[in-house]
C-alpha cells in the first residue's frame, strides 16, 4: 500500500560498509548526496583488535537499530507529532551503489509501500521490462540483494524487537527475506530498479555472484 502523493517523508539514512578493493564508498556517498540525502550515518564494520568482523547482517542492524534511536529521539523531543509517524521513513543503503541524482525527491512524490520493506535494487533476474512500478516479486531460490532498503520506523521496530539469526553472518538480503515471511510482511521491488550495483563484481560477502540491474528510471 503506497500512502497519498504530496506527504514528504522523514528520512533517516545509513550506509553500512567494510574495507574492501576498490572502494565504492566516497562514490557512493557523493550519489546519495546527489539523490538527495547529504547526510547519511556510516557504519564501518572494520575489522576488530581479533580480526573478527561484524559481518553484513548485524552490520545492518546496528545501523537500522541506530536509526530507529534517533526517530524515538526525536519523538521525544516533539519534533515528530503522530499524525506524522507514519511519513517516518529509515533508509540503510550499501557502499557499493549509484543512486539517480532527485531520488528522494521523486520518492517523495510518488510514494513508498508503507505496510512492508521495500527494496531500491532489483536484480535483473525479476525485472520484466514492463516498468510497472511497485511489486510484490515472486520467491527465488537465492536473494534479491539488500543494497538499499527502505523501512517504516513501526516495521524497523518489529525487526529489531526480534531480528532472525542475530549475530550470524548470513546474507543480509535472505534474513530479510525470511523476517518478511515468518511476520507476514510484504517485500517489494520496484520495476524498474531504482539504483545500479557498482560493486556487484566486489560483494563484501560473496564476490561475484550478485545479480547486477544497470538500469532505472524514476
């Protein structure tokens, strides 16, 4: 369900990165500027005293957890009153994508699913080039990536309260996946996909087996 045109959103926007060759990081914080979040919290899963490595999951929760922290605080503060909880939006993007420059803009104006998690990526394997917009995708036997993914605060909330497998370093894009599932949530794409995975050849995770889409259109 997409809420009303007109209602911008409240954004809270993170980007999760680890060390890797080469970076995509500065390039990506320069195109989400462009797209219209020029200040975004960086969680840098940098390898500890031990070596050890959050990993990409708990990478993401901490940085939705953190997000999700700064929205109560600003509750709290009265800058968020509750007819507009519901235009609060939590964005955790990877360090790896291009964003079109007016993203958010557009967002803002045409609208995001509210009742589920939706996905700015779409692997090239689930678009059918009909451009249809919005779209629940049919399940796949691998992922459908979690390079950009936008949360209501209330679905953030529900998330956090009980994250699967937390602590695992299972790929983020199937934990989503499968917290979508279990809590009856809808997961959405949009056709076509809205940012290009320029690191698709440098997954942090599982080099080279990603599923590029180098295309979009707002």
């Amino acid at each position: 369900m997409i809420r009303r045109e007109g209602q911008n959103y409240r954004w809270y926007a993170a980007v999760t990165t680890a060390p890797r060759q080469p970076s995509f990081l500065n390039d990506t914080l320069a195109s989400l500027a462009a797209a219209g979040w020029p200040e975004v919290k960086i969680f840098d899963d940098r390898p500890r005293d031990d070596g050890s490595q959050l990993g990409p999951w708990p990478n993401l929760l901490q940085a939705l957890s953190s997000l999700a922290a700064n929205v109560w605080l600003d509750e709290a503060a009265g800058k968020i009153v509750d007819g507009d909880f519901k235009n609060v939006r939590l964005a955790v993007f990877q360090d790896d994508i291009k964003v079109p420059a007016g993203l958010r803009c557009q967002l803002d104006h045409k609208g995001v699913p509210d009742d589920g998690i939706s996905s700015l990526f779409t692997p090239s394997a689930v678009c059918t080039g009909t451009g249809s917009g919005w779209m629940t995708p049919p399940r796949m036997p691998r992922s459908y990536g979690a390079q950009a993914l936008i949360f209501p605060a209330y679905i953030a909330q529900l998330l956090l309260s009980n994250p699967p497998c937390p602590g695992r370093r299972f790929p983020s894009d199937f934990l989503v996946a499968k917290f979508c599932d279990e809590a009856k949530i809808p997961y959405y794409l949009h056709e076509p996909s809205l940012v290009i995975h320029v690191g698709v050849d440098h997954s942090a995770l599982h080099p080279g087996v990603s599923l590029p889409n180098r295309r979009w259109r707002v």
